[in-house]
C-alpha cells in the first residue's frame, strides 16, 4: 500500500495494533480454556483414583433374540369362542342313531361310514383321555384336542371319557357331555362307541371331515 503522508503511517500503525490486540485476546481464551479443560481432568482423575484398563477378552456380545409375544388375549377369545360352540344346553340324542353303540352322524353321512368306523376301518391318529376331569376342564381340553387335530390333518381319534363307574350315583355324566360336545362340533361327521380292545363303554372313536 502506498503511503502519502505521515497520517496513513499512523492509520496502518492503529489497524496493526488492533489486529494484534485482537489476536492475544483470542490466543489467551484459548489458554484458559485449555486450562479449564486441563483442571477438569484432574480433578476427575483424582476423584476417580488409579485406574487400570481391562484387557481385551476377545469376546463379542450376543444380542439375544426377544421372544415372540404371546397372543393372550386371543388365545381367551378363543376358548370363549369355544365353550360357547360345544354347550351344555344342546340334546343330540335324537341324533344318535338307535344301537347298541349309540353311534351318531351329520346329516348326509351314509351309515355305512359307522359301520366302517366301529370295525376299525380308519387308524387311530391321535387320543386324549378326559377320564377324572371337571366338566369345564374336559370341555375345554377337549375342544383344544379338536382343534390340534385339524391342524394336524388327523382324522380318525379316540377319545376316553371312562364309565362313570366313581361318579355320583355310577352314572355316566362325562360320558352323556361328551357325546353332547362332540355332536354339536362341525368338525365331528361321526362317531361310536370303541371296541373292547379300544376301552368299550369308556371311549368313543371320532371321525373328522376330511
């Protein structure tokens, strides 16, 4: 910059002066901040006290999968759902077929399909024994079996509801509910008293649509 009298000299000297005022502000905010900072290391070290840092195991961690939720309240509306389609309430004794098996089947099922069914015709696929349950407990487990065994595919199965023989009076209530709670399951086209070999008077063997 070219000079053309003493007063610009002393206007630089003045810009000069200022930025070097400027920059030892700066440059001292700097050194007490880095002091500040020093000061608080220290007092966090003294604080903490010797310290020694873990070795390096080797280790990754394992994030565990979370378990999948469990539908509660579904699982509930289902079991009202079906203590509500196998009642207490619905005769199906007029459905049941006049012999000595007391056989029964859904309209549009031939009778040939019993007779079949009591010689042991199907496999037995899968059984569940209500023998000493609580009406309620019986009605629902067995409805749960039902379920379980469509879902399996399962067609032929045996179900033991005993004789009665310790019931109040030696009279087959399990037995009469069972019948009724079978019928009235739209799953169920038929069923008949077991053979002697399958527990006779005590079960009954269930056929399943297919």
């Amino acid at each position: 910059m070219k000079l053309r009298a003493l007063a610009d000299l002393h206007t630089v000297r003045t810009v000069l002066r200022e930025h070097e005022r400027v920059a030892a502000e700066r440059a001292a905010q700097e050194r007490a901040a880095l002091a500040a900072t020093e000061r608080g290391r220290r007092q966090f070290a003294d604080a903490v006290g010797p310290v020694t840092r873990l070795r390096c195991h080797g280790r990754k961690s394992h994030v565990l999968p979370r378990p999948a939720p469990e539908p509660v309240q579904s699982q509930r509306d289902e079991q009202a759902a079906l203590r509500e389609a196998i009642s207490d309430e619905v005769d199906i004794e007029s459905l049941l077929l006049t012999d000595d098996g007391l056989s029964f089947r859904r309209e549009g099922v031939g009778l040939e399909v019993v007779t079949r069914l009591r010689r042991g015709h199907w496999a037995i696929q899968g059984q569940i024994d209500l023998h000493g349950l609580r009406r309620d407990e019986a009605r629902e487990q067995l409805a749960a079996f039902l379920r379980e065994a469509q879902r399996r595919g399962w067609r032929c199965l045996r179900v033991v509801h005993g004789k009665g023989l310790g019931s109040p009076g030696r009279e087959p209530v399990l037995k009469v509910r069972v019948r009724r709670w079978l019928g009235q399951h739209a799953g169920v086209i038929a069923f008949t008293q077991a053979r002697a070999s399958e527990g006779g008077a005590g079960a009954l063997i269930v056929l399943l649509r297919g």
